[in-house]
C-alpha cells in the first residue's frame, strides 16, 4: 500500500477555498536555511487575531462553507495543543534530541492529515473533530517517524506489519 494522500487531499479540497487577505504570519521564517524553534512552534499564527470561536465551529464553518480560512482560524488556537502532542510523541519515543526542522516535519505531517479528513468529517455530528481526527493524528506521527528513521518501508501499513 503506498501513500497516495498527495493526490487525495487536493481532489477532496475541490471546491474549497483558502483566503486569508488581511492576515499575515505573526512570527515569519526569518531565513528558511536555519529555522529556530519560535518560528516553529508560531507558524500557524496569524495576525491580527482570528475571530474567537469554538474549536469544534472552525471545523464546522470550514466544511458548510468550504472555506479553509477557518480552518487557518482553527489551526491558530489549536497549535499550543498541536505543538504539546508532537513534542510528547517526541519525547515518550526516546527522541530527546530533535532539531526545528523535525519538528516542523512532524507538524506538517499532522496538518496534512487533518486535511486529509476535514472534508470527510459531518458538521452535523455531535463528534468533536479532533476526537474524529485523532486516529489519523496518530498516523501521521508514526508516518513521519517512518519515513525519518526508517525510510525503506513503502507505507504506513508495513511499518506497523513490521513493527
């Protein structure tokens, strides 16, 4: 099974649209050869503040409207959480020591797969998105760590076979 979600994503976003004028990144890459971890750890947020709404309504909006705006708006207040999950998986697999370009690998990895299942994901539902998201989180983790440590498996589902 190889990892084909670089063509699904943008076949399941059409439709979708992503504007953000009147935004602008609140910490930018100073220089894109030598990333520090502030940058990384901000670089969902979004200046001036997004409106204040419910995680969950982010989504929710996102999906009615098909309008990736708020899942940047999303993406703004969820990364203090993001940025804790990543640095426990880190940390609780013995990778102690990891540069900001790892871990903004990891980040994307995760926000790949949150778009991956935002289309799929029921408004109506009384389910939290994150709840819903959560396997996939997971998965693009252990993805990421496969391809960073152990880069001769063609897919998630060998690894864990192996594993």
């Amino acid at each position: 099974m190889e990892d084909n979600r670089n063509k699904l994503i943008p076949a399941q976003l059409a439709g979708y649209t992503w504007e953000l004028s009147g935004y602008a990144s609140k910490v930018p890459f100073a220089n894109e050869d030598s990333l520090t971890m502030r940058e990384v750890r901000n670089v969902f947020q979004l200046d001036p503040e997004p409106p204040q709404m419910e995680l969950n309504d982010y989504i929710r909006e996102a999906v009615r409207h098909k309008d990736l705006a708020y899942f940047s708006f999303f993406l703004h207040h969820f990364e203090k959480r993001l940025n804790s999950v990543i640095y426990r998986f880190l940390t609780h697999n013995g990778i102690d020591r990891y540069d900001p370009t790892r871990f903004l690998d990891y980040k994307l990895e995760v926000l790949q797969m949150l778009l991956y299942c935002l289309p799929k994901f029921d408004p109506a539902q009384e389910t939290e998105f994150l709840k819903y998201a959560k396997h996939y989180i997971q998965d693009g983790l252990l993805f990421c760590r496969m391809m960073g440590e152990v880069g001769s498996f063609a897919s998630l589902a060998e690894y864990r076979r192996v594993r």
